[in-house]
C-alpha cells in the first residue's frame, strides 16, 4: 500500500495534548490492521532537545539509534509500541543545517537556494524518507506550535505541498482546545473558528477537528462547527479530559474516528477488536485501587507555582505500567533533594515510602541530597533503583559510606578528589575540549551482559539485553576490584568496552542502579523487567509495614 500522511496541528493554545491525540490515532490505526508509524517536527532552533533545560522543554526521550528527541518521541513508542528512529524527528534548526550543508556542496546546482520552496522540500523530503524506512501505511506527522504563530508556518506550507501534490494521500487534523471558563460554565467555539481561519489562511482545510476540552462536545457545538469551518458534523470528534491517557484510542474507538479517517482515505478497516488488549489494560488501571507509594528524588521539578512531572515522564510512566500490570494503584511523591540538604533531618519521610527512585541528571544542585537519600534506602532497606545519575551517586554513596573513602565523588562535580570513582569517558575528552556539547554524549542503546544469578539477570531472565543511553560519565574501573571486595555486586557489563552498566546489592529487599535508562523501553502492554521487579519489592515492603502495624496493635491492646 502507497504511504498515507496525516498532518496534525494545534488550535488557540500548546500543551492540550496534541502528541496524546496522535499517538492515540496512531493506536486506532495499528488495531485496524496498518502499519502506522509517527513523526515530531519541532520549530525551535535547537538541533536536538538535548541541549535544552528540562524544566523549560520537558524531557529529553533517546531514541535506539542515539537521538535526543521531544518526550512526544516516547509517547508514540508507548502508543504504538514500536521503536522510533532518529529519522522520525526533526526541528527547525535540523531541517536548516542540512538545507545550508547541502548549499556549501553544491547540492543545489549553482541555483539560488530560497526560504520557499528549499526549506519545505526539505522538510517533505525527510517525511517520505521516513515513511519508506517505518514501511507504514499511515504516517502521523506532529507539527508542533500553534496555529498562527510565526515559527511553524513553513511545516505548514509543506503540508499544505505534500496535499496538492497527491489530495488523495494526505489529511489534516486540527486539535484545537475548546474552553469551559468557569464564569460562562459552557463550551466556547469562538477561538477554534479563529484558529480554523488561520489554518485556511495558510492553505490548509482541516478533514477533522478534536476538540479538547474539559469535558465532552455537545451536538449543537459539534453542528456549530461544521457549519462555520465547513468540516462534516462526524468529523469533528471530541476528546474530553479522561483520568488516564491510555483511555484515549478508545475514546476515538467509540466515535468511530479511524474507520472515519480510513473512509476519507477509500480505505476499509483490515481487523476488528484490535484493540482488545488495549481495552483489558485500560480496565486493570481503572480497577488499580491498592496503593503503592514511590518516591521520585530528583530537582527539576518546580517553575514558580508549578510543579512540573514532564521532565520525568518516561520513569512515571514506566512505573505506572508496572504497577498496573500487578493491579496496584501508583501513588508518585515528587521529592526535591535539596530539601535533605537543608533540613537534614527531613530524610526520614523516606521511611514512609515503598520505594525510591533517583533519575537521571545533570551537576551539582542537589547531588548531597540524593546521597543522602541512596545512604537511607540503603540503610534502612528500602527498596531503591537509580537511573544513570541515581546509579553514579549509588557508587559514590557505597565509596564514602562503605569503603569509607569520605571524598569519593564523580568528576562531573568533584575533578580533584582523591577517590574519582566516577569519571569521564575517555570518548568524551575531545568534544568537552571543544565544547562541542550537542548530540556528542554517549547515546542511544548498547549491550549490557548479566551476571548469571544476579537480580538483574532473573529480571531480565536474558544473558544480554541492549538498553538505551545518555551520559558523559562512566564507572571508574580502577576500583571496580576493591568496591567488589566490599560487597557491591557488578551484574551488567558492557562487553565491548568493558563498562558497568548495572550494580546491585544481594543483602537488600531490592538495591538496584544501572548505567542505562530502561524507562524509555517502558509500554504499558509490556513493562519494563527492571521496573517491575523493583515494584514488586515496594509492593512486599507495603505489605510489611501493614503485617507490622496490625502486629503493633495486637501487641498494644491491653492484656
Ligand atoms: N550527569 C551524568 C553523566 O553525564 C548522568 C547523566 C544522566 O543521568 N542521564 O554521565
């Protein structure tokens, strides 16, 4: 089958879901039997999210082959349950680079090389490549930005070249945000016209409207709509706010929205209940009523008033689907480390969780806090499992508090201790040099070898596995020797190069860190072996503590 491309853009504001929407379509899709893959364009300059604040842009997600992509990459892998390439993203500043590198040559012949059309050409270039590699029959393509903003207009021009070139292969969708302003109590369709206009404005007709609100669209707004943005009444589908984002290809289900986009394509659906599987695990979240309580140590969480999760969202989810998958309930507590810098003795809250995990970061801001917090879930035996940052601090933790080298650190905040058990990768020397600091860490997946017997090797229940990467960093093996002697144990090495990629301790409910981050191979049908291990330990600690305090009552009763 020929690719079809289905372009979506935003309506009146960012930030209402527009990559759940796409990812969810593309779910809807796959269940109908094609191969539906998706494309991210963002307008910023940036060649990659890489080099981007988290708490300004949110995630960074790491592709299989080494790119560093918007968070939305990770949602249509979680969607769609597929890996993603590096071809499937691109940004302003990607598209400008090779559009100027291709200019310096001679890729254009000697002729003038213009904003319109060089720039779409190029942009509409990468999308069919893309489309042949995934081999989709559908591909979802995200314009990010709004309508009617300066930045996204030439991705809209080459969605509005690639309809005029083949009007049969390719659709828009406008996901546009309806709002309910609590003075009015009822839904507006006032700025979705606007928004309509200006994508007329710039040659695109919308085939379908999502109106994303805080609750369901009604038929007269739905009529509304078709009548002043002529789109037909079906086709303007609503996707109200729902408690989880996972309900939301069966809330397009219910409407009918693929075999609608499969109609505007000629196309008949190849399979029915395809999403059946989808269905069942959307019912164990509802039914997830047990609470596990884990704790996220981390510190970009906060802008002014608002606390932002987005910059963890793989690890949120990939807890959440382990959790899900044994029918609890996750309850994420957002911790910010500073708070065990300044008040030490605050650290106890810890006691209250299930099970902590440290993430991935970057500098110093807040390294003593999460210390502090691997020392106490070592200590105490609660169930831990650090990430990248969370398993270097682990090592350090071990270093200073068990061999009892008081200045262990890593180089990335400490270059002249004495005991550098973390330390740069030889690879990485030249580009710091050079400040050369975008897309050079090491990225993207390499192989990890189990230790047989370990922990990480039960989970897996594999002798290799290939996990995902993003670090300068690396485990000092110089002291691999004398920390093993101390009881750390070595379970995952990178056969090539030697490197650690998973520690852990066997005296321990579950002490776990790895090199690696398994939360970007995370899918809610099929969680991460790691993840659920780990939850599976917090799980016993709950369980614990309930068998322990109905013992404290017993024994507090009076005689
Ligand atoms: N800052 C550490 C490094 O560069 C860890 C990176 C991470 O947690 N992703 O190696």
């Amino acid at each position: 089958m020929e690719h079809r491309y289905i372009f979506v853009v935003g309506g009146v504001m960012s930030g209402v879901g527009k990559g759940t929407v796409t990812a969810s379509l593309g779910r809807v899709l796959e269940a109908k039997g094609f191969r539906t893959t998706a494309i991210k364009i963002d307008p910023y300059i940036n060649v990659d999210a890489g080099t981007m604040n988290p708490v300004e842009h949110g995630e960074v997600f790491v592709t299989i082959d080494g790119d560093e992509t918007d968070q939305d990459i990770g949602n249509y892998e979680r969607f769609l349950e597929e890996d993603i390439y590096r071809d499937n993203y691109m940004t302003t500043g990607r598209v400008y680079l090779s559009v100027i590198e291709r200019e310096r040559a001679l890729g254009y012949n000697g002729r003038c090389v213009e904003v319109v059309p060089d720039v779409p050409n190029e942009v509409i270039d990468r999308i069919e490549r893309a489309a042949t590699k995934s081999e989709a029959d559908f591909v979802l393509v995200e314009v990010g930005g709004t309508i009617g903003e300066y930045q996204n207009i030439l991705f809209l021009e080459a969605a509005r070249m690639m309809r005029q070139k083949a009007p049969d292969r390719v659709r828009h969708i406008l996901v546009s945000y309806m709002p309910v302003p609590p003075s009015i109590g009822e839904m507006k369709t006032k700025p979705t016209q606007y928004a309509i206009r200006s994508m007329m404005g710039a040659g695109l007709v919308p085939d379908f409207v999502v109106a994303r609100s805080e609750m369901q669209i009604d038929e007269p707004r739905r009529r509304k709509l078709s009548l002043t943005c002529g789109v037909p009444e079906g086709c303007v589908i609503g996707s109200p706010n729902v408690p989880s984002i996972y309900e939301v290809p069966l809330l397009f289900e219910e409407q009918g929205f693929g075999d609608l986009v499969l109609k505007s394509f000629g196309i008949v659906s190849k399979k029915k209940n395809g999403l059946r599987d989808w269905k069942k695990m959307v019912t164990h979240i509802r039914e997830s009523k047990e609470e596990v309580k884990i704790g996220v140590v981390g510190k970009y969480f906060s802008t002014g008033n608002f606390v932002l999760s987005d910059v963890y969202i793989s690890v949120l989810e990939a807890i959440k689907h382990a959790a899900w998958a044994r029918g609890k309930k996750p309850v994420i507590e957002w911790i910010n480390s500073e708070q065990f810098e300044q008040d030490p003795k605050s650290i106890r809250l810890l006691s209250s969780l299930d099970g902590v995990v440290i993430p991935g970061g970057f500098g110093s801001r807040g390294v003593e806090g999460k210390i502090k917090t691997i020392q106490y879930c070592r200590e105490h035996k609660i169930p831990y499992f650090g990430l990248c940052y969370g398993m270097q601090l682990a090592v350090v933790e071990y270093a200073r508090h068990v061999l009892k080298w008081k200045d262990a650190h890593t180089t990335e905040i400490d270059e002249k201790t004495t005991h550098p058990v973390i330390h740069l990768l030889p690879e990485q020397e030249r580009p710091m040099l050079e400040g050369k600091y975008g897309g050079t860490m090491r990225l993207g997946a390499y192989p990890c070898r189990l230790k047989k017997g370990t922990i990480a090797a039960q989970a897996y229940r594999a002798a290799r596995v290939e996990e995902r990467h993003r670090h300068r960093y690396e485990f000092n093996n110089v002291y691999r020797q004398a920390i093993a002697d101390a009881g750390l144990v070595f379970s995952g090495i990178n056969p090539d190069q030697n490197l650690v990629e998973i520690v852990e301790l066997p005296e321990h409910p579950f002490f776990l860190a790895v090199q690696f981050h398994p939360e970007f191979q995370s899918r809610p049908l099929h969680p991460h072996p790691l993840f659920l291990r780990f939850f599976d330990a917090a799980f016993a600690r709950k369980t614990g503590k309930n068998q322990e305090k109905s013992l404290d009552k017993k024994r507090s009763k009076p005689l």
